[in-house]
C-alpha cells in the first residue's frame, strides 16, 4: 500500500523560532499533498493544498506567510511554520493522493508541534 | 458552504456487538465518500470508500451505506472488537471536508 512518511513525529520549540514538518511519499509519486491542522479532540482542518512545481493553494484564514508550503519534488512537500507561537501548537498531518490512487488520499502520522 | 457533520460524537458498544456510526453531508453535488479511522496521536487511515453511484459496499467486516436522498452515510462495522476504538471520520472528497468525528468505545 501507498505509505506516507512525516518528520518529526514531534518536534517542541521556543516562540519565534521556525520550524520545518517534512511530508514523504515512500512508495508512489505524490501529485497533491494535503496539509491538515488538527486541534485536541476535533476534526482535521484543511489548510493547504500543494501541487508538485507550482504554488500551494490556501484555505480561507490560513497565513500563507505564516505556513510556507514547497512542493518541491514528487516525493516531498515541506509545511514551515515561520516565527511560531504558542497558539500554533497543534497536530499537523499531511496526505498525498498520486496518479493511480483515484481520489484516495494516503496520510502521514502527524506531527506533534508544541510552540513554548 | 459545504459541511459533512456526525450525528454522535461517541458511542460504546461491547465487543462482538455490531457499531453503526452515522454522517450526514449538505453537498448534494459530492460523488465520493471516505471513512477514515484515526487512533489517538496518529494520522487517519483509510476503512472504505463509496461513490455516490453506489448505494452500499462491503469491506472486511465493515459496511457503508449511502442514502443520497437523505444526504447520509453510515459505517456498520460487525463483531466490534477492542481494537476498532477510536474516532472515526467520515469525508466528502472533493476537498476532502471532514466531518466531527464519532469516537467508538469498545468494551471487552
């Protein structure tokens, strides 16, 4: 089956810092990659969506300076979160759907980011 | 706007029994449903799919059903086992709005 990867699985850093989440596609060619947002206890929130080469398409109210997005290969979307607060913490999980796998998406395990 | 909600936010059952958990969506146009499992600090995972062509579809002890003139989905999952706990969401694809989620509480 289609495996998607994500690094790290949990990551803590000081307010106003950076940090860069990674999204793989392990096994097959990843044409969109998805990035979700999740709070404790609720859905998952679409933030973005990224086509390989070309610009992330963002949700309504979602900062595209604040969550940088690089699609930069088949096999490899980045989520940045630049000059991280607090209120950023959050689980981020990202999926990828290819060329074969019709509308399935395939997702990550998530990344745990806690902003101290 | 489009919107795909869950009728329960959690139900228990005990082991062996068969779980039923409901999904209404306000799209009428959507063509494609997913539900998907998530357990507690990992990414979902995919259980079964249906296309609005389609009014039933059957998995590996898991069913779904598809009612397109009430706009509701439900996943039976037979001879519940400890193991099923977690939340489920249902999904509409287009962009793959995702529903509240139904927590299931399997009691041994």
């Amino acid at each position: 089956g289609a495996v998607v990867s994500q690094h790290p699985s949990r990551v803590i850093c000081k307010s106003g810092t950076s940090v860069k989440i990674e999204c793989r596609s392990l096994d097959f060619q990843a044409t969109t990659m998805f990035w979700y947002r999740q709070f404790p206890k609720k859905s998952l929130m679409l933030m973005a969506t990224s086509n390989e080469g070309s610009k992330a398409t963002y949700e309504q109210g979602v900062e595209k300076d604040k969550f940088l997005i690089n699609h930069a290969s088949l096999t490899l979307s980045t989520l940045t979160v630049t000059s991280a607060h607090p209120e950023d913490s959050s689980f981020y999980i990202c999926s990828a759907k290819g060329k074969r796998s019709h509308n399935e998406q395939f997702f990550g395990p998530g990344t745990r980011l806690t902003v101290l | 706007g489009e919107s795909v909600g869950l009728h329960l936010p959690t139900l228990s059952v005990q082991e062996g029994d068969n779980s039923i958990i409901n999904c209404a969506y306000s799209n009428s146009a959507s063509d494609y449903f997913i539900w998907y499992k998530q357990e507690s600090g990992k990414g979902p995972q995919f259980i079964i799919d249906i296309r609005s062509n389609m009014d039933k579809r059957q998995g590996q002890r898991v069913t779904v059903l598809l009612n397109k003139t009430v706009k509701h989905l439900s996943l039976q999952i037979a001879a519940t086992q400890p193991g099923d706990s977690a939340v489920y969401f249902c999904a509409e694809n287009e962009k793959l709005v995702f529903g509240t989620g139904t927590r299931l509480l399997v009691s041994p």
